[in-house]
C-alpha cells in the first residue's frame, strides 16, 4: 500500500469522525431546545434567573448559568467559547431574555 492511499483512507475517517461529531451536537441541541419548549418561561420583568444550570433563550441558544456569571454554550446549534463569562447587566445577558429552563440537564 502506497503512502497516498494511507493518506486518504486516514483523511476520510477524519472527515467522517468530524461529521458524525457536528451531527451529535445538532441532535444535542435539538433534544435541548425540545425538553425546554415544555417548560414556562422566565418572566424578563422578572430578573435574572437564581438557579444555576442550563436555560434556552429567546433566540433558542443555550446558556449556562454559575455563581461566576453566564456562559454562552450553543448558538444556533454550534459550541462556542464557553471560557467567556458574561454579567446579567454589564453583559447584556438580559437582552436575551426570557430565559427558558432545561430540567434534569447536568
């Protein structure tokens, strides 16, 4: 076997890998935003949310609460940076509201 042919074989179970990797997070964030679609919303007048955990906002995209700030995890399905902290206030996570909580998601 040719170092070329090793090449490709190993370039598409990469590819495939990757594929099947994006196809796990769109089905993640599909069974998110439908366990969520049950739950009442979050009152914007309201406040901010006490609980942490996970919420869906207005827009569908997944948020993680801590007691260190908000943590933006989905948009439109995709992972983003969720080092980045965000305040309810000086991060305009509010903008984002109503915030939908996700149950039983760890």
């Amino acid at each position: 076997m040719n170092s070329s042919a090793f090449r490709t074989t190993d370039s598409a179970t990469v590819l495939t890998g990757l594929l099947g990797l994006a196809e796990r997070a769109v089905a993640l964030a599909g069974f998110l935003l439908v366990r969520g679609a049950a739950t009442p919303a979050i009152d914007p007048r309201a406040g901010e949310p006490t609980r942490p955990g996970l919420y869906r906002d207005r827009d569908g995209d997944i948020w993680q609460k801590s007691p260190e700030g908000w943590r933006l995890c989905l948009q439109r399905g995709v992972a983003v940076d969720t080092m980045t902290t965000w305040e309810w206030n000086d991060g305009h996570v509010r903008d984002y509201a109503p915030f939908v909580p996700l149950p039983g998601i760890v």
